[in-house]
C-alpha cells in the first residue's frame, strides 16, 4: 500500500466496510479460502502481512494461531490498526522489506500487488523473506466483481482506481518470473455472482484469487 493512495480519509472508514452485509460475506469467504492455502505450509508458525493496511488480516492470522507480524507504507493505516489492537507491527516498503533473508516462515500480501508500483520487485523481496513461500490474495480482472469496479473507478474516482487488476493467469505467470518455473502454485478464486458457489472453487472467475507458492524445490504434502 500507498500513502498516496491509502490516506487517513480511506484508513478511517476502511474497517467500516467490513461490517456491511457485502462486507461480512466477502470476508468469509476470502478467510475460507485463505486457511484453505494456508493449509499447504503445515508446521508453519510465523507470518508477514506486508500491506496489512488496519490489520484486518494480520488480526485473522493471530486468531487462527500465527506469530503475525504487519507491515505497511501508509502511516494513517497503520495508525488506524494500533488503535485497534496492540499487534506487533512496522512502517516499511513492500519493495524492500526491512527483514533479514528467511525471516519469516510466510510472507502474505492480501489486496496489495495490484497497488504496488513494481510488484515484481515486491515479490522478489517477498520469497527473500520467506523461508517457504508465498500466499496471494488478488482482486480478478476476469470476474464480473472486478469488471463491476473498474467500470465504476471510471465515472467515479475510487481506490480501484489506482489499482492493476490481475487474471488468475497474469497472476501465475508474475510469480513463477520471480519464485522460477520450477515452483509450485496452487490457486482457488472466490466471491462469484449471488454467492454460488460460497467455498474455493478452481473456476477463474471468482471476484478473489487466492494463489500460494512454495520457493523452488518445494513440494506440497
């Protein structure tokens, strides 16, 4: 995240969203479908949110049993989140994270490669991080949710519309760039047109792209 784009005005009501009908159903099924990735790194224990924004997901994590950490550029972001909760987290640069090589078992990037300025780099510095791997949580390109909000970002000026949307396959190919053509990538999307279905499908077009990756010469169970 960006200061640019994330300031205090979007910080403050940013947690708001979450408790609207819309709101409560896409988080569901977002956390389904990330515990369902999480699943592929058993006996992992430590995390990295980097763009953890109010710490919505950092807190997840904590509550399914992680050591979490947050990191985020935006400064009324991260205010928001220590109002909220005492987590442990850092102001910093997703392109160069102030974390030793193998830092951290994960590192998480949920709704914040599509408003990185080189995500390609963020990704590098990511797996640098990362004993393991990766997990991905993208707004689709292809799926009628984000074709909904880049029309809109078009006759009204919104968040969306700093953002570079993804297709499940720009996804993979932008990962397997950086981790190498030998790593292995699991994907599911979520959040489809009158919630069918409501769990992690391998359809394409879900409004949420959930992708995990293991550093070459990982294996899943």
């Amino acid at each position: 995240m960006t200061t640019g784009v994330f300031g205090e005005e979007i910080a403050a009501h940013y947690e708001a969203w979450y408790k609207t009908p819309q709101g409560r159903q896409a988080d569901q099924e977002e956390k389904q479908l990330l515990r369902w990735l999480m699943g592929a790194f058993p006996g992992a224990r430590t995390v990295l949110e980097v763009g953890c924004g109010t710490g919505h997901f950092t807190r997840w994590l904590r509550d399914e049993g992680f050591r979490a950490v947050g990191l985020d550029l935006s400064a009324p972001m991260l205010a928001q989140a220590r109002a909220l909760d005492g987590l442990p987290l850092v102001q910093g640069d997703a392109h160069r994270l102030p974390f030793a090589d193998d830092a951290v078992d994960l590192v998480m990037l949920i709704t914040t490669l599509e408003f990185l300025a080189r995500p390609r780099e963020a990704l590098a510095e990511a797996l640098r991080v990362a004993r393991r791997g990766l997990v991905l949580g993208v707004l689709n390109r292809w799926s009628p949710l984000g074709l909904e909000r880049r029309v809109k970002s078009l006759f009204r000026p919104s968040v969306y519309s700093a953002a570079r949307f993804y297709s499940v396959w720009e996804l993979q190919r932008l990962v397997r760039s950086v981790a190498g053509p030998q790593a292995s990538i699991i994907w599911r999307t979520t959040i489809f047109p009158w919630g069918i279905p409501r769990r992690p499908s391998p359809l394409p077009w879900g409004g949420f792209i959930g992708m995990a990756a293991l550093k070459e010469g990982g294996s899943w169970p």
